[in-house]
C-alpha cells in the first residue's frame, strides 16, 4: 500500500494533519508490504515554493539546521517548515519542550525578525499545544514497524468490520495471538464494543494507540472502548 510517492503529493499535505496517524496505521496492518515515501513518517510536506513534481522531491529534513542529508548544497531547495518538521525535532520532541521552542526563537533572532511579547506568548502557546502530544508520527510510525513483526500481522487472515465512521479489522494466524485494528475516521467521539460488533474474545489487551500509552487489558464483556476522532488503536486477543 503507498499513499504518495516522488510525482503525487506528500500524505501530510492532501490529508489533514489530524489523520496522519490513523492514515499510518491502516497502512501498517493491512496485508501485504507497505511503500513508505521519505518523510512521511515525520510529516513532511510539499514544499510551496516549488512547482510540480519538484514540490513533492525535497530533501529528507534531518535537523533543524537544514543539514544531515548531505554536505552538499542539495539540488533542490528545504521546505521552509525544515525548523519545526524534522526528525531532530520530533525525537527531542518527546521529552523536551524547551527545545522546540528556543529553537523557533533562535531561528527568528538569526533571520533578524521582530519579537515582541505577545508573539512570544502565541509562540509559546502554539508549541505547548503541539508538543504536548509526545506521541509524535515517527514515534507511532517506529511502534507500528514492531507490531508488523507479529506472526499475524505478516500472514494473518483478515476479517474487516464497519460501524459509521469506524473501520474494524481483524488479523489472525492460526496458532498465534490475533489483532483488531480499530480506527475512528469520523468528527465525533464512539463508543464501541469490539466483542459485539466483530466476535473477538471477551478477554483483550491494548498493545498500540496512536495518542497515547495504553497496555491495560480489557474486558470487553464489561466494557466497551472510547475511540476519539482520527485515533487508532489495536488490541491482541488468543
């Protein structure tokens, strides 16, 4: 499955950003191999200064400093958002607040802009609210490559489900543990109850959610699972 690639545009940039995670993780489950196009697994974009195709052909962003590809000027020019969507950022990201913001500040001290308090304030506001998710696309994106690893997930037979907006699937190896895969591609908050509306086993366990730590197991038989709009998340089961 491929989403994008060097002649269509970037998955960040024709989807919105609040999908991008889901978008990974059918990606990810679904049978067969999965074509990853550089930069998609940090969010990359087009590049608006460009024309098509070249638009879609930036370099990878490494760091915050437009470096790490190469030594070399690179044949095309950085995205301007290099400063904030690199992988630089996005691993410091997850522990480190400061970071991302003293950088945003140096970089407009370097480029000689005006600073004043109330930007500063805005500033401070907008990267609080981003980095306040530590779940960023790359980590999601890393945790989604373990779980491919599974025996079920590489060979499992595959059962798909619907309910509105939420799209159910799930993989199954006989012999191994099988997974549901649940996404809410829709505005509004569901409650489901993944026994009912698929036949898995009462008993499971949270092993991946896009936005958050969760390894609680649940069951499903006193319990149905709150799936917020544009999260994912898969459960094991025997």
């Amino acid at each position: 499955m491929q989403f994008s690639d060097k002649d269509s545009s970037r998955l960040a940039s024709f989807q919105s950003p609040q999908n991008l995670k889901a978008l990974l993780t059918v990606q990810a489950t679904l049978p067969g191999v999965p074509f990853i196009y550089y930069g998609n697994e940090i969010g990359m974009t087009d590049n608006p200064t460009l024309n098509k195709p070249l638009k879609y052909r930036t370099p990878m962003q490494w760091n915050s400093k437009g470096t790490g590809f190469s030594k070399h000027t690179p044949w095309l020019s950085r995205n301007p958002n290099y400063m904030t969507v690199n992988v630089e950022v996005k691993k410091k990201m997850l522990f480190n607040y400061s970071f991302m913001f003293t950088h945003i500040l140096d970089w407009h001290l370097q480029h000689h802009y005006v600073v004043c308090t109330s930007c500063l304030f805005i500033l401070n506001q907008q990267t609080e609210r981003a980095i306040g998710d530590k779940y960023t696309t790359l980590k999601v994106y890393k945790n989604l490559q373990e779980l491919r690893e599974k025996e079920s997930m590489q060979w499992g037979k595959m059962s798909v489900f619907r309910d509105g907006d939420l799209l159910m699937f799930t993989r199954k190896a006989e012999g191994f543990p099988g997974y549901l895969v649940a996404i809410n591609f829709g505005t509004k908050r569901v409650t489901e109850s993944f026994h009912g509306a698929t036949g898995i086993p009462k008993e499971v366990k949270v092993v991946f959610h896009t936005h958050k730590d969760d390894s609680t197991a649940i069951s499903l038989s006193d319990n149905s699972y709150i799936l917020d709009p544009s999260h994912a998340v898969i459960l094991e089961y025997e």
